[in-house]
C-alpha cells in the first residue's frame, strides 16, 4: 500500500501547507515570560544546567572572536556554534514540554528528543548559518561600497544607518524563521520547511506581538551580556521556556503527530 493509500499518507495529504496560526494581542509575550518562569522555578536545576553550559559557550565564542578576529575563523567558529545551538534550545524546550505533560523533565530525556530532531535542527542550523554568512558578506559590501573619507561624519552617518537597516533586515528574517520552528520541531514530526514557514507567516500575522517579543529578546540578551555573561544563565533558560509557551499560543499543530 502506498503513502497516499495509508491512513497517515492521507492525514499528510489533508494538512495545510502552513501550520494555521491565532491572532494575539500585542501583550501576549509577557504572559510567555511568565509562564516561562514558571517552568524555571518548577525545574531550577535543570535549567541552571543548562543556563550555565549556554553561558560557558557564549563566553567562548566571544572571547576567541575577540582574540582571532579573522574573518575565515570567525565563520568556521560561528558554524559550530550554530549548529549546537538549536539542539541546547531544543533540550530546553523539552522541559517545559514535560511539564506542561505533567511529567518530571529528565536530563536524558531531554537528550534523546535533541537526537530525534538531530536532522531537523541541522537544517535549521544551515539556513541560519547562510543567513549570517550572507549577512556578513553584506557588511563587507557596504564598506566596499561607502567609503568613509577620515573626518567626513556625514558620509560615516549614512553608512552607519544604511549598515543598520540592512542589519535590521537580516535580523528580523532570522527572528522570523526562528521564534516558532525550533518549538515546534520539538513538539511536532514536521519538517523544517514547513515549520520556518509556519514561524514567518505567524509573524507576519501578528506583527505587534512579535515586535514585542523580539524586543523583550534583545532587552533580556543585552542585560546578560550586561552581567558578564553570568546572567545567562537563567535568562537563556527563561526565554527559552516563553518561547515554548509562545509556539503552544501561536500555532496549532494539532494536525501533525506528536513526538514520543
């Protein structure tokens, strides 16, 4: 019997393209922020755990950025990086899966979902390592491009806001692709396409809640980075956990299968 004769060969050929997506209301990201802290105090030390393993790695990728300061390096380092960071955002989201469960989150549970969605998440970690390349190239451009004659302020104005619209640019496509698919392939067998897909139309949607989200992304990052790196540790954790809290509001998946 083929695919499309199954009974799952046939749910698939009935789902929409795009997981379907709710309106919210533009305060919707603090009621995520709290019920993310929730999930924090329900399981601090697993949180902690990974809150510091998050802040050791930051601390490394800044700290040889700042000491290489090669371009060539600099990308094979932030390809690494990339690649483990949605498998730790994944591991952080299976916390705050089990307890909405009513199940006690487990470190090694929290790993065997991160190696379930090994494949996905590396999809995930090549379309955002091409975006910051392509990011980075178009840097190099702009400088390429402007010149700057010493002393010209006018000229380094317009370079620094043209730099910062382009930058803006890349910045809310990958907050866009990302705010919602990382959750969801956490929760869900859908394929990465569909769920970067699914996260762009939601924003796109629902622009002022995003925009409040991704401010509040941006606010918390800067106060850890603020503390030395030391207060991601809680932070990383804390917005992970809203982010979870976000997708469950935002998105209904509940056309594709749950993941064991």
């Amino acid at each position: 019997m083929s695919d499309a004769a199954s009974p799952a060969g046939a749910d698939a050929a009935s789902r929409p393209y795009v997981v379907p997506c709710r309106t919210l209301p533009a305060a919707a990201p603090f009621h995520w922020l709290r019920a993310g802290w929730h999930d924090l105090r329900r399981a601090p030390g697993l949180s902690l755990a990974y809150g510091v393993a998050i802040a050791l790695l930051s601390a490394t990728v800044s700290a040889l950025a700042w000491w290489l300061g090669r371009f060539a390096l600099l990308a094979l380092l932030l390809s690494g990086f990339v690649f483990v960071a949605p498998l730790l955002a994944v591991g952080l989201y299976s916390v705050s899966r089990d307890l909405e469960a009513g199940r006690q989150p487990l470190l090694r549970r929290s790993f065997a979902l991160a190696g379930r969605v090994v494949g996905q998440a590396g999809v995930f970690a090549l379309l955002l390592l091409v975006i910051l390349l392509v990011w980075s190239r178009a840097g190099m451009m702009l400088y390429a491009l402007i010149p700057v004659p010493e002393g010209d302020y006018v000229a380094l104005a317009e370079l620094l806001a043209i730099g910062s619209a382009v930058g803006a640019l890349f910045a809310a496509l990958t907050f866009a692709t990302a705010v919602f698919s990382l959750p969801m392939i956490a929760d869900r067998g859908v394929d990465m396409i569909t769920a970067c897909v699914s996260s762009v139309h939601a924003v796109l949607r629902n622009k002022r809640a995003a925009l409040v989200w991704g401010g509040l992304i941006v606010a918390l990052t800067a106060l850890g980075f603020a503390t030395l790196l030391i207060g991601l540790a809680v932070i990383m954790p804390w917005l992970a956990y809203a982010a979870w809290h976000g997708y469950r509001a935002t998105l209904d998946a509940s056309s594709w299968p749950v993941l064991d």
